[in-house]
C-alpha cells in the first residue's frame, strides 16, 4: 500500500472541516488595540474574547457554549469550509457514523435545548446490536433493559448542522483556512496562523497575528497543536499509542423502490450490525436515505495483504459470505472501495492536565483521542464542554484558573477510565459477543438490574444511558460487581461440587465399594 494511501488517524470524534469558496478577508481578522486587561483570573463574561482553535463537533459546541454565556468568540479553523460540495466528498470517504447516546445529547440540550432539536433531527435511533455470525445467523443483542437507544447520526450532517448554529449566532466569527501555528501565553494570549487563500490557479498563504484574545480553547483534534504549544509551559504528561488496526469504510446501498418508499433499507435500521471475526470485524450503521455506513477494522498485516481483487473478494467471501449472500454489498461495490477509499490508522492519546494558568485549555480528541469502540469519542467531547461550563458558572465565571485547576483533576480519571473501556471493547466487538459467557453475564445483568433498579446496573447503561454516573464510577461499580458475580459464580460452583462429592461417596458405600464407618461421615 503506498504512503499516499494512508489517512491521518481516526479517533471517534474526529472531523475534518473544508474549504469555502468565500474565505473571510485578512482585514476581518486583523488585530485590534487591545482593551485594558482586570486581573486576568477574576474575567467574566462580559467584553471578553475566546478564540476557539477547530471548527469540529467540540469545537462547535464549546463556541456556542461560551457565546450563550455572554463571551465574544472567534472560532478559528485550519481546513476550509465543510459545508461546501467538494469536502462534503471528502467527509463521504472517510466518515464512521457518530453513535450519539445520552451524554451527548444532555451536554446539547444544556448549551440551548432549540439547538440540540435541531441539529439532531436526522437520528435513527438504534436500539440493539445485530450480530451477524459466519454460518449467516443473526442474534440481536438490546443495548438497554428498558428499551434504550444509541442514535446514528451522519457526522457531515451534524457538523455542518452545528456551523450553521455559529453562522446564526450574533457574537461568534468562524475563520476557516486559518491554520493554528504558534501560541503563547505569558504575558498574555497571542495566536500566530497561516493563512490560505485560495486564487485562480494556486494559493497563497499569509501570516496573521491576534493578540486580542482573553482564553484560548483548543479543541484541534488529536494533532493539536494547541497541546504541543501548551508542553512549552506546562508541565504535561503525555502518552501516544497507535493500535495495529487500520479501518476503511464500505457503503451498503439502499433498495430503490418507488412503489414502496418505506421499504429502503436492506436490514433492520434500529440496529447497530456487527459482523465480528476474531482479529477483525465489520460494522454497519444506518443512514436516513437507507442506506448503511459500513467499516471494515482489521490488522494492517490483513488489511495491505489484499493487494488485489481477487484477493479482497476471495477475503469477504470466507469471512463475510452473506454480504453477498444477501445482497448488501456487489462485488463491484467493494472492489470500488478498495481501489478508492483511503485506510486510516488508530489512536489513542492520554495527557494531564489540559490547562495553563487561566490562560488555556484543550478539551475533546486535543485531550483525550480514544478508538472508535465504545461510541463515546464525541459523546465524552461534548460532556468536556457541559461539565467545564458547569465548573465555570460555579464561580460566576471570576476565577478561570481555579475553574480550570479542578477540571485538570477530576476530569483526568474519568477521562483514563473511558479511554481504556473504549479500547477494551474492541475485543469484546469482535470476540465476545459470539461468545456463551458473555451473554450469560449479559442476562445475569439484565435479571439483576430489573430486580436491584439502581443498585446495579450494566455497564454499558451507565455509560451510554446514564450521564449522571462518571465514567470512573461506572468503572468502579463494574468492577465490584464483577466480583460479585464471580463469587455467586464460584459459591455455586463449590456447592455443587461438595453436593457431588457428597453423594458420589453415599452411592459409593451403597454398592459396598466404601468402609460403612467412611459412608456414615458423608451422610
């Protein structure tokens, strides 16, 4: 596979913001006097600038988040605009559905309830996992005890959703086409970008400097470069992991029947549908046209050994036969998304703290990039904007710094704790769901839950359905549970053995073959 055909790396909340035909003029962005500086820590919100570096699903959010509290915000964004044709194809490529669950949605609806109907007007909601096993069985697995639902969502749809909201939004100004490249913070804020322009037959790039800001927020995605400025000055530990996974996404087309236009989808659409193998899987999410997005995860090794068409079809046939057994997807079908479709890698970033002074912060994949497997990469993104607000508002917006020291120390483990789940349920995605003890402990779950009601509860609803609960305590209950569980399992199992071991000696000494004192003492 050559180097060109490799795609940065995907984390779950990762968006990529395109061009605009219009790029806002140099003079719109250039720096003013800035206004007398109070003490920097005693801000409010009220003439007070924060430029937001990155246009994607968090970074949209956080800018209606602080221009609803009274902030001027400047949201400045390296890739053009994403709302025109030609990088609505790029997001085509290269798009995983966004699974939205409970923790999104209430982080929406606590920025502007109107706003988060309607930027989410176009979710399916999905209520259980569909697997799809080799001999062509399908098993349909409730995500929920009560009926609960992750949401597809298109991600384009939702992003260029949330920059409509900036365009409507009186006090904020979106710059695309202005990349980040240098930031520093003492004595105050100051932003250097490259600026690109696009001209008739090229493009040219200028320098821009902004010192009028007050907080910088960086939301940049896992390449940030907000983060690598703030290592100048923060003390930050950092830790990078690329998994030996690479994904490329697949499309199964929707049935085109005018007499029945209901009739679009060539599986159920309330389902999220997995087809794992072991080391590698296939996933399938709906989309409101009827058709499905589908993504192909597997090892590298697997993934550049199928360096020909014979090999790709001789692959999903052994591995995934009823695709075309099915219909979902033609030969022709796949064959195009292999020859065209880019291969992307698999990150995960854990750093602390995400914050200098009350100067800046980075939240989202900036923070935390995570692997697309437990459906919380945004859902968590946008839960680092509700919660950071939260801490703010709970010192009237007069002390960014301590609002910012305590998000650095009680958002660090929450955000380790789904980090790692987020990793641990790939093998479960692809391995453990076919398998007999997961869905005992599945249904062990569900009994108890209904019969405890808040005193225990599955994991997955704690962490897709219940906001209320941190991702740490879900951790935490899961795993005293699961000492619960093995300890009935193991009582059980002694019990058994000593009542067979029991009565294996009482028939023993019924046929004579024990001493009578020995088969007296089992009785």
């Amino acid at each position: 596979m050559s180097e060109s055909n490799v795609e940065a790396p995907l984390t779950e909340s990762t968006v990529f913001v395109s061009d605009t035909a219009s790029v806002r003029s140099l003079e719109s962005t250039s720096p003013v006097e800035p206004e007398p500086q109070a003490e920097t820590s005693q801000q409010t919100p009220k003439n007070k600038t924060v430029a937001i570096i990155g246009a994607g699903l968090v970074g949209c959010l956080a800018a209606l988040a602080f221009e609803r509290k009274g902030y001027k915000v400047r949201v400045y964004e390296g890739r053009p605009d994403a709302r025109t044709p030609e990088q609505r194809k790029i997001f085509s490529f290269r798009s995983i559905n966004m699974a939205v669950s409970a923790r999104g949605i209430l982080a929406l609806e606590t920025v502007d309830k109107a706003m988060a109907d309607r930027v989410l007007k176009n979710l399916i909601p999905m209520r259980a996992r569909m697997v799809h096993d080799l001999a062509g069985n399908e098993i349909s697995q409730n995500y929920g005890l009560y009926g609960e639902a992750i949401n597809s969502i298109d991600r384009a749809d939702l992003n260029c959703n949330l920059l409509d909201e900036l365009d409507a939004s009186a006090n904020i100004e979106t710059f695309f086409n202005h990349k980040l490249v240098r930031a520093t913070f003492k004595p105050s804020v100051k932003l250097t970008f490259s600026v690109t322009q696009p001209m008739e037959n090229d493009k040219f790039s200028n320098i821009l400097e902004v010192d009028d800001v007050d907080l910088l927020v960086g939301c940049d995605g896992a390449h940030s470069v907000v983060r690598s400025q703030l290592q100048k000055v923060v003390r930050m530990d950092l830790n990078q992991e690329y998994i030996d996974h690479a994904y490329m996404e697949l499309r199964i087309n929707r049935i085109h029947d005018e007499l029945n236009e209901e009739n679009k989808f060539k599986m159920d659409k309330n389902h999220l549908h997995i087809w794992p193998r072991g080391s590698h899987m296939l996933i399938a999410l709906p989309n409101t046209d009827g058709s499905f997005t589908s993504t192909l995860f597997a090892p590298w090794k697997i993934i550049e050994n199928l360096d020909t068409d014979e090999k790709v079809l001789d692959f999903f046939w052994h591995d995934f036969p009823d695709v075309f057994e099915k219909g979902l997807m033609t030969k022709e079908d796949i064959l195009k998304a292999f020859h065209e479709n880019p291969r992307g890698s698999l990150i995960c970033i854990k750093c602390s703290p995400y914050h200098f002074e009350d100067k800046c912060i980075i939240i989202g994949d900036a923070a935390h990039s995570m692997v697309p497997f437990y459906g919380q990469g945004m859902n968590c993104g946008f839960e680092d904007v509700r919660i950071l607000m939260e801490l703010l508002e709970k010192r009237d917006f007069k002390d960014i710094k301590g609002s910012f020291d305590e998000y650095s120390e009680v958002r660090h483990k929450d955000l380790t704790a789904i980090i790692d789940l987020a990793m641990r349920n790939y093998v479960e995605m692809r391995e453990s769901v076919v398998s007999t003890s997961y869905r005992m402990r599945k249904k062990l779950d569900g009994i108890l839950s209904r019969s405890l009601k808040d005193y225990w509860l599955p994991l997955y609803t704690m962490v897709s359905f219940r906001p209320d609960i941190p991702y740490s305590e879900a951790v935490r209950r899961e795993r005293l549970q699961a000492n619960i569980v093995r300890n009935i399992v193991t009582g059980v199992t002694g019990l058994f053995f000593v009542t067979g071991v029991v009565t294996a000696f009482n028939i023993a000494h019924k046929l004579k073959l024990l001493p009578t004192a020995f088969g007296r003492c089992c009785k």
